[in-house]
C-alpha cells in the first residue's frame, strides 16, 4: 500500500460493503470497515484515513449526522452512497460535509473515478496566518505567536504582485487557501473554495455548471463533449447556494455571484 493511503468503508449492507472496500483496496488503500456510524466515527479518529465512504440510510445514526461528527474531527475526503435519488438527499449529505455524492447502483469503476478525482484537488489545510508584510514561510510556522490576517491589496481580480484575487471585499489567496470577507476569514469546504477561485479567476465570463463540475472532479474543461450528469448539475447548484449562505449573499441582488440563467454563474459587475 502507498504511504497515507488509508480509507474507511461505513456501510450495513455487507455486500456493498465489501465491494466497497475491494474497490478501494484496488485502488492502493489500506481499508477499514464499520456497518455503523458510531463505529465508522470511531475508525476515521483512530486511523485518520484519506478518504471515507458513507452509507446514508444506516441504523442507528443515520449518513448525515455521521458526515457531521466526521467533519468535526477529519478532514477525510467522504464519499456519501445511497440509493435515495431525490434532491434533498443530495443537499443535506454535501451541507454535512460530504464532498461527493453518488447514488446506488453504480459502477466500481465510476467509485474509483470519483474517488481518484477528489485526490487531485487539494485538501483543505488550516495554517498559521502570516503577519502584513511577511510571507507564510517566514511567520514563525506552526506554533508562532498569534498574527493578524495578511491584507489584500484592493481592486478587481487578481493583483499586480500579489497572490491574492477580491471582489468588492471578498479576497481569496489560492496557494494559503484562504478566504476573507471584510477581514474576516470565512470556513468554506473544499468544493466551495474551488467554485469561488474559478469565478473570481473568469471574472466575467460565465462559466457552465458543466465545466464547475469538472473542475471539481480535476479534469479539464471539455463542454459539451463530457459526460455530467443531472446529479453533477444539482451537486454545483447546492454549493453554490451554501456559498452564497456564508457570504450573507442573496441570489436576487447579487454582491460576488451572478446566476445566469440556463448556463451558469459568473463574477458581478466590478
């Protein structure tokens, strides 16, 4: 097994259970199994894996609550399985911290493409805020006394010499993985950090739920050549709506996102 590459399988059917796992093993894992989500907490705390699979409809505490106390303790990648299909289930498994949602049946090899794709993209990484003026590599590291956030320069898109991209008081810094809404940092998940850098990137330019969801998966933009599903589609529109939550933004009188209707969203007007 490559080093780090730990997963945790949650899931009472023990079938898929097992397929689960044998998937994941395939794919260079080291796998731990629970049929529970009390007992599959347990396991993410102990062994602190890459990635973990979450049954939904569970005895006991069910998928949701379960991706609730694993957030609160991991920054795992999870994977929610289930055979619901409806919409709701997709929007209340990615607000409790899932980052992929995938409904049964499915195909090991589409698992494994998801699973692969999610690896690609970095993990959210909370780290010591350099002081104004200095940069991370000179903050003190881990354990360096408390400091203030850096501040942005100002202005539309990315800045000259800087790292940092804003909008009318919203700043992202793509290599620190840092979000700041008037000065103060925001605790967006991965897939709602990704989603912002792309629009605050393209400024302007509409970019497609399509092409936001490729993203997600680490592949290219295609267009109309690749293959997303409704599923994809829905998954964009529920992180976008819980980012706009946290900005305190209202999709009828947009400040940073603008829906366009049909295609996708874009950055507001400067």
């Amino acid at each position: 097994m490559q080093d780090g590459r730990i997963a945790v399988v949650i899931e009472d059917d023990a079938d898929i259970r097992e397929l689960v796992a044998t998937v994941l093993e395939q794919a260079g894992f080291d796998t731990y199994s629970a049929d529970t989500g009390t007992e599959g907490v347990d396991l993410v705390r102990r062994h602190g894996p890459l990635v973990t699979t979450l049954d939904v409809s569970m005895p006991g505490i069910d998928g949701f609550e379960t991706a609730k106390r694993i957030r609160a303790v991991s920054d795992t990648y999870i994977v929610m399985l289930t055979a619901r299909t409806e919409e709701i289930d997709a929007v209340a498994g990615l607000q409790s911290g899932a980052d992929d949602y995938l409904t049964k049946p499915f195909r090991p090899r589409e698992l494994r493409a998801r699973i692969e794709a999610m690896l690609r993209r970095p993990r959210q990484i909370r780290t010591e805020v350099a002081p104004t003026g200095t940069t991370p590599e000179h903050s003190g590291g881990p354990g360096a006394g408390a400091s203030s956030p850096p501040t942005p320069a100002m202005g539309g898109g990315a800045n000259a010499g800087s790292a940092w991209l804003d909008h009318h008081g919203l700043a992202l810094h793509p290599q620190m993985r840092i979000v700041n809404l008037h000065g103060a940092e925001l605790d967006l998940t991965r897939s709602e950090f990704d989603i912002l850098h792309a629009l605050l990137e393209g400024g302007r330019r509409v970019i497609s739920k399509a092409d936001l969801a490729l993203m997600l998966r680490g592949e290219t933009y295609l267009g109309s050549t690749a293959y997303i599903t409704e599923q994809d589609e829905r998954a964009i529109e529920v992180h976008v709506a819980n980012l706009r939550r946290k900005l305190g933004e209202r999709p009828a009188q947009p400040r940073w996102i603008e829906t366009v209707r049909g295609v996708g969203y874009r950055l507001t007007a400067a």
